[in-house]
C-alpha cells in the first residue's frame, strides 16, 4: 500500500489543528453565550470557521480541475479559494486556548465542594 505523501499527511495534521481550535472556540461560545464573529467581518475567528467549515464539508466532485483539495498549505499558512488563516493565527490560536483552559482549569479547583 502506497502512503499519503508527506504535503497530505502535513495537510491532515493541520486540518485536525483547525477542527479542534474551532470546535473548542465554539464550545466556549456556547459556554459563554457570546459570539465569537459577525458574518462577513473578517475576522481570525470568522476565517478560522471558513476554513474549518470548507475542510469539513468540501465534496471532492465539486473541486476545480486545478485544485488537489480544498485546502492547502501555502507559504504562510492554510489557505482555501476566499480565506487563509496564517501560521502566526494559528498559534495565537492555539496559546489563547490554551489560557482559555488553564483558566477553567485553575477556577474549577478554587470551588468550594458540593
């Protein structure tokens, strides 16, 4: 059996990074009964859903004859057709989560015991 090459199995690696910063940030919205974006407004958080949303939910039939995927791996980071989130947005991303449970993680150990 032929493996994927290294570019898809790099690309693999950072769509699950994608997903599990989504899914997170979007947890912690509805934990918090906020909104993360507006639609339209361009922000990291609308664009990181954009290109969540596009790896989740892209059907390779409908791929230009020029694309290999719906997602890509470009020089500063992942990229789709409209909307690229940097490598940089990726790990404030990632750190700013990280705070984001290491908060919750500290407030859960200083309630007093039911």
């Amino acid at each position: 059996t032929k493996k994927p090459s290294s570019y898809f199995r790099t690309l693999n690696h950072f769509e699950a990074v994608i997903a599990s910063l989504y899914q997170a940030y979007d947890f912690a919205r509805r934990a918090l009964n906020t909104k993360l974006f507006s639609k339209g407004d361009g922000t990291n958080y609308e664009r990181l859903n954009r290109v969540y949303n596009t790896s989740r939910h892209f059907d390779p039939v409908n791929l230009p004859p020029e694309h290999l995927h719906a997602v890509w791996i470009n020089n500063v980071g992942i990229q789709t057709d409209d909307c690229s989130v940097s490598f940089m947005e990726i790990e404030d991303f990632l750190l700013q989560i990280g705070r984001l449970a290491d908060s919750i993680s500290d407030f859960s150990k200083h309630q007093p015991a039911k």
